[in-house]
C-alpha cells in the first residue's frame, strides 16, 4: 500500500501524458487496421495503466479500511470480555478480603482473655440481639 501511494503521488498525470509522447516518439507502432482511430494503441496502454494504478490503489485503500474496522470490531469485543472478567475478578477479591478480615479478627478475638471478649461481646450484643428478633 506505502508502494502504492508512493507510485501516485510521485507521477501524477503529467507523468502519463509525458509517457505517452514519449512512446510515441520511440515506438511509433500502430496497427495496420486500428479498431479505435480516435486514439492511438500507446494512449490506450498508457491510459489503461493509468486506470488499472487507480484502481488497484481505490482497492487498496478500502481493503486497509476493512482491516481496520475489523480491528477495531476485535478491540471492542476483547474489552467487553474484559469488562466481564474483571467484574468478577473484583467480586472475587471483594469476598475473600472480606473472608480474611473476618478470620483475622476472629483470631485476635481468640487471642484475647475472657475479660477483653466479654467486653467486645457486650459491644455486640445490640447487633445480634435485633438478629434474634428478626430470625
């Protein structure tokens, strides 16, 4: 594709009309009966040469067009999986600090002496007492 628009914007159509003349000058062959007399067989290889670069770079042009968008429909999906998976991946991590919150501190609850546990349990006992009540 950069050969390509390298080609066309380095000759242009003066290029080809220079080409032409040029042709003409050198070869100066024409067909005994010509189909088309209006144009000359080097116009009609060079003005065909001209349509087929044209087009061969419009073809380009849209098959790049295509491939980008495909790109972008691959980029699209690929963040919505992701999205998906660390939308889990946070709840995951949300439950297990909330598991290792809940051991850690019943471990240190454990650890103290009666005197401390009554105390904390006394903190508590509102809590579950409306626990009690709705159960």
């Amino acid at each position: 594709m950069q050969i390509l628009k390298r080609f066309k914007n380095e000759i242009g159509d003066n290029y080809f009309n220079k080409v032409k003349s040029q042709i003409k000058k050198l070869a100066e062959f024409e067909p005994s009966h010509p189909r088309y007399t209006d144009m000359s067989v080097t116009e009609k290889v060079v003005d065909n040469t001209r349509y087929i670069v044209d087009k061969t770079f419009d073809h380009s042009q849209h098959f790049a067009k295509m491939i980008d968008d495909t790109v972008q429909l691959l980029e699209i999906k690929t963040n919505n999986s992701l999205r998906r998976r660390s939308f889990v991946l946070a709840i995951i991590t949300f439950v297990l600090s909330l598991a290792a919150t809940i051991f850690a501190g019943l471990s240190l609850f454990y650890q103290l002496n009666d005197k401390h546990q009554n105390k904390i349990l006394s903190l508590f006992n509102p809590i579950i007492d409306l626990w009690q009540y709705f159960m």
